[in-house]
C-alpha cells in the first residue's frame, strides 16, 4: 500500500507538488487566523478589566484615507480597531477623505474639538490632521496615529516594534491604541513651513503647512517617491528605482540657505500661544489675567540669547538636502539639516546604492538651526520637494520649530 501510494506521488509529481503548496499555505493561513483571535481575545479580556471605571463616553475622530495601504485600511480598521474602541468606552466618528485637504480643511473648521483624533493613513493623512490643528486658535485635542499607511515615519519615533507577519501587523495595531487607552502621552514639537513671497500683499500669502516627520529634496527624495513604480519586482524595488536614477539628468541642486542658531526659548523667539490670547482677551477678568502671563513673560524675558537672532548665510550644491526636528542633549528642539554631496554618476553611485537603500548615506555638512530658510537657485535642476511625503513645487520656503505643539499618544 505504502509502495503504491509513493508510486502515485512518483508518476504524479507536478499535481503532487501543487496540492503540497496549496495545503501549506492553507495551514499557515489557518495558523495566523487563530493565532490572530487569540492575540485580539486576550488584548479584549484584558482591555475589558481595566476599563470598568470609565467616567463618561468620550469622542473620538477617526481620520482614515480609504486608498491607503492597498484600500485596505477602512476594513483593517473596523474589523480590528473600531472594537477596542467601542469597548473602551469611545463613540467613533469616521472622517473618510477623498481628496488632498480634505482633512485639513475639516479639522480646521470644526466647532467642537473630539477629545482625541486618531489618525489611520500615511504620513501625508497625518501632515494635514496636524496643520488643520495647529492653524486653529484654541486648544488642541490630541491624536495618536495608526500604521495603516504605505509609510508611517512618526511611528518609529514613539513605538519600536518590527512588522514581520499578519500577526506582528496586528499587534502593532493594538500597540499604537493603547497609550490612548492608559493616558499615556508626551508633548511632540512640530515643523512650520511658510512659503516666502515677494508679495507684501497679506491676502495673497500661503497658510503655513505644519508637519511631524520632515521636509526632503534632491536624488534621493526622487528615488524614494518613484520605486513603488516598480512594485512588480518586490523587495527589490528600491534597487531598481536607485539604478534608474544612474541615466537621469537630476543629480544636483543649488540653493542659498539662511538659518538662525537653536535657541530654548528667549525674549526674541518667545510668544504668548494664540489661543490663550483670545480667550484671555475674551474673559472680563482678561486684565487681572493678563497680568500673570505678563509675569510670566517678563521671567521669560530674563533670559537674553545675544545669538538667537543672528541669521547665517550660505550657498551649497547638494544631491540631497534632509531637514527633521530633534530633540538635543539640552533637551529642547531643533532642526537638523543634512546636506549630501557626495554622489555621482557611475560605478561609484552603483556601490552606493545598497546605503541608499538603507538611508544610511553619510551628510558632507549638518547644520543645526531654529530657523532655516531654502531660496532655490536657477541652476537647481530639481523642481519638487516634498514634505511629510506630499509633493510640493520648489519655492522659497522657512521653516520653523514650534516647540511642543500636539500632544501624542505614546
């Protein structure tokens, strides 16, 4: 019987081989799926215990970009997400955008603020929750953010988890839910971006864009922004969008930069936040109010920063320029900004390609700054720059650090 059923195998090798390839598959389909409702059951028994005591029904938006992810995240959300909220204690309004600014506009325009915003997209979802928030003048509801986006930079800042399965996906989910559910926070400062314009007509000046991750021009902006075109040859295609890049005449950028040195706060650079402002302008005891901020505006005018203001001027031709908001050993924030120089075209460039790939490409000049602003030179062959992962034309720009801005969920 064993000789025969061997035999069959032999004589049938190719069906033999498929049915093993589609049993395996079902089994680990089947494997995940169990260990997918086990992992959600315990997090649930868990979640239920210790929400018991929950005052009142809090609000929550969720804003979610129904084409991220593969148009998977709708789904994603409302059959693993929407269910701890709702057990937690939350009422969820879904905001599905369907166009750019859809988000921002909507936030910006809200009479009442939720008591958090949860964010299910990708970074360009999260860029405009944030600058529909920091454009209004009262007090700014929290958020936290969901991996449900094709990039999610932010998370890799407040959580550090690798997703390596379904099942790994997942629980990064209920990971990135759960500071909101425990309170758990932390103050995140923000970058501001304002277009320069020659103009002094106010009403034909842009709104400044706010954002979490950073700003990124040059070579390697382009490869990053082209290589899912390449999405046919899988985990490689970073290394094909790099390779075509060799042939393209794209390679540098001029432009003259304009930075003012980090600074923790001073009296040049500090400011009365707008909605304190007016709501104090607003009460009947504004004065006896004013009175305090005053106090506590004239202890931060003690403090005098003979440099904060002084502007530093350069020019530089650069493959690459990366501008991000850290936090420095004095703990207070500033912009980095790195400069690469360093690629050419040729054999060079394709051994460079595997720490192109990595972002592990060594800046020729790092510059740390409050304030810096970009004037693009007409020999710059780079006409786009991109912020927090959005497109933009290359235009005369500042940015700016807003020191502790949004609260996070973290």
């Amino acid at each position: 019987m064993k000789m025969n059923f061997l035999k069959v195998i032999r004589n049938n090798w190719k069906k033999s081989a498929f049915a093993a390839a589609v049993s395996g598959y079902a089994l680990s389909s089947l494997k995940t799926h169990i260990d997918i409702n086990q992992h959600m059951r315990e997090f649930s028994t868990n979640l239920s215990s210790s929400c018991k005591n929950i005052p009142s029904t809090k609000k929550v938006l969720v804003v979610i970009n129904p084409i991220a992810n593969n148009k998977k995240s709708e789904k994603t959300f409302k059959k693993y997400c929407e269910p701890i909220l709702h057990l937690a204690g939350y009422s969820v309004e879904l905001l599905r955008t369907n166009h750019i600014g859809h988000a921002k506009a909507f936030i910006e325009e809200m009479a009442v603020l939720p008591d958090a915003i949860v964010i299910a997209g990708g970074d360009g979802t999260s860029s405009e929750v944030v600058t529909g928030l920091m454009r209004r003048n009262e007090n700014r509801c929290p958020i936290t953010i969901l991996p449900l986006g094709r990039t999610n930079q932010p998370l890799h800042k407040y959580f550090h988890y690798s997703v390596q399965s379904e099942l790994d996906y997942i629980k990064s989910l209920c990971s990135a839910l759960l500071p909101m559910l425990r309170e758990e926070f932390m103050y995140q400062s923000v970058i501001r971006y304002d277009v320069i314009n020659d103009d002094a007509d106010s009403e034909k000046q842009l709104k400044p864009i706010f954002g979490l991750n950073g700003f990124s021009w040059g070579l390697l902006k382009d490869i990053d922004s082209t290589k899912e075109k390449y999405w046919y040859f899988g985990p490689i295609r970073h290394y094909v969008a790099a390779f075509g890049k060799l042939f393209s005449k794209n390679w540098s950028l001029v432009t003259d930069y304009v930075y003012t040195p980090p600074c923790s706060g001073c009296a040049d650079c500090f400011e009365i936040p707008n909605d304190e402002s007016t709501v104090l302008k607003q009460s009947f005891f504004g004065k006896l109010v004013n009175s305090n901020r005053r106090n506590v505006k004239s202890q931060k005018q003690l403090i005098k920063n003979s440099v904060c203001s002084n502007e530093l001027k350069g020019k530089m031709e650069a493959n690459q320029i990366d501008i991000t908001c850290i936090r420095n050993n004095e703990d207070f924030s500033e912009l980095e900004t790195n400069f690469i120089s360093s690629l050419q075209p040729g054999w060079d460039f394709i051994k460079t390609i595997p720490s192109i790939t990595c972002n592990s490409i060594v800046p020729q000049l790092v510059l740390r700054s409050r304030t810096i602003q970009l004037y693009p030179n007409g020999e710059s062959t780079n006409d786009s720059y991109s912020i927090d992962g959005e497109e933009y034309d290359a235009r005369p720009i500042k940015l700016s650090v807003v020191p502790n801005a949004i609260k996070v969920f973290c």
